[in-house]
C-alpha cells in the first residue's frame, strides 16, 4: 500500500468456495460488503493479482450479479422478495484462473501484450495468454504483469510467470502462465478502490522570446 499511488482498503478472506469434485479453490468470500467496495474491484497482495469482485452475496446465500443497482430491479429479485429488497453483503471474488475472467496482460521483457484467461478448472490452475500474436518472443520463465489499459488494475503488478510456449501450426503460439498467487492459502487481501492517476507527460518548456535581439551577422 506504501509503495503505490493506487488506493487499497484490506479485507479478510472469510471463506473459500471449493470445487468438492476437482479439490480446488474456485473463488474466495471477503469481509467487505457493497458500499465499502465497488462491483468489478480488482483485488490483490503484494504477491500478485487475485482476481476481481463478481458478485454480492444475500443472507441467504444466494448470489447477486453486478451491478447491483440493475440486480435489485431485477424480476427474479422482486418476485422472491417482493417490496423487501434485500441488502447486498459480502463481496465474492472471481479468480484469474476462472475460465470466465479476462485480464490485459503484459511481458515487461519483451513488451508483448494479450489477455490472461483460465484454462478451466480441469487444468488445475493454469491460465493462458491469448492474443499475443504470431511471434511474440516469449519464453518460459518470463514474467507476466498487468498492462493497466483497463483503467482498474494498477499497470506493473506480477499476475505470473510463463511455464511453456508451444506451438500449434496455423495459430497463435499456446502461452501458458502459473499464477503468482497461492489461492488456498489467502487470508488477507487488497481491494484497490482507486488507481493510481496516469503519469502527465512533460511538457517542454517553451523558451522566453528574445524580443529585440537579432542574430550576429
């Protein structure tokens, strides 16, 4: 929190929801509640990326979907609660591994760009860059960072490191990365409220008019 210009409000992981068929973490309950944090929230430590908030939940454990404004007006909403609308609580994080979750990515070591995706839930938690392009000169060990084109996530945070380039013959090269998060050992995250303000480009400094000066013949 010290180290960068984004602001962060801490949470406690309070639960972990696991996949009961394939052993596995595949997603993670904060103690933060809607208000305190935003839908969309990236959410991370000092190891690296954890993923983003997708969901509120209900007392009575059922999910609501962002954003929750639209959620609450929804019809499935109004017919079980009728004029009670219930009251958002805590925040549900779903993870860079999920199959579903979409982050701009970049390799600081060759510039390279692409979106970090889950393999699936089958792959344990392997995850992909895809739109990289046909050579992107990348090699296993690199390390994978987020680009910050989103506007959410701070550019520079570690999401990776790349396990195997392979290629596949008519298409981009298979770019597999390993999370540099241990999901089943969280117990405290950041929320980044806020990130940080795009660095302004300097601006160069316009030189005084020499008013009456000519130049030396």
């Amino acid at each position: 929190m010290e180290e960068s210009a984004a602001e962060f409000l801490a949470a406690n992981v309070v639960r972990r929801r696991i996949d009961s068929a394939k052993f596995r973490v595949v997603g993670i309950v904060i103690d933060r509640v809607h208000g305190d944090v935003a839908c969309g929230a990236p959410v991370v430590t000092p190891s690296g990326v954890v993923g983003r908030i997708l969901f509120f939940e209900l007392g009575d454990g059922e999910r609501l979907g962002c954003p929750v404004e639209e959620a609450l007006k929804s019809r499935a909403i109004k017919r079980k609660y009728g004029g009670f609308p219930p009251r958002p609580g805590r925040a549900m994080i779903q993870l860079t591994v999920d199959p579903q979750s979409r982050l701009d990515v970049r390799i600081p070591r060759t510039g390279a760009r692409g979106i970090l995706r889950g393999m699936g839930w089958d792959q344990a938690y392997s995850t992909r860059i895809q739109y990289v392009g046909a050579s992107p000169q990348i090699t296993a060990g690199d390390l994978v960072v987020t680009s910050g084109v989103d506007g959410r996530f701070p550019p520079g945070l570690p999401v990776g490191r790349v396990t195997a380039v392979k290629d596949q013959p008519g298409q981009e090269p298979l770019v597999t990365v390993k999370p540099a998060v241990d999901f089943g050992k969280l117990k405290r995250v950041l929320v980044v409220l806020s990130p940080p303000p795009p660095e302004s480009a300097a601006r160069p400094r316009k030189l005084p008019d020499r008013l009456g000066l000519v130049p030396y013949p």
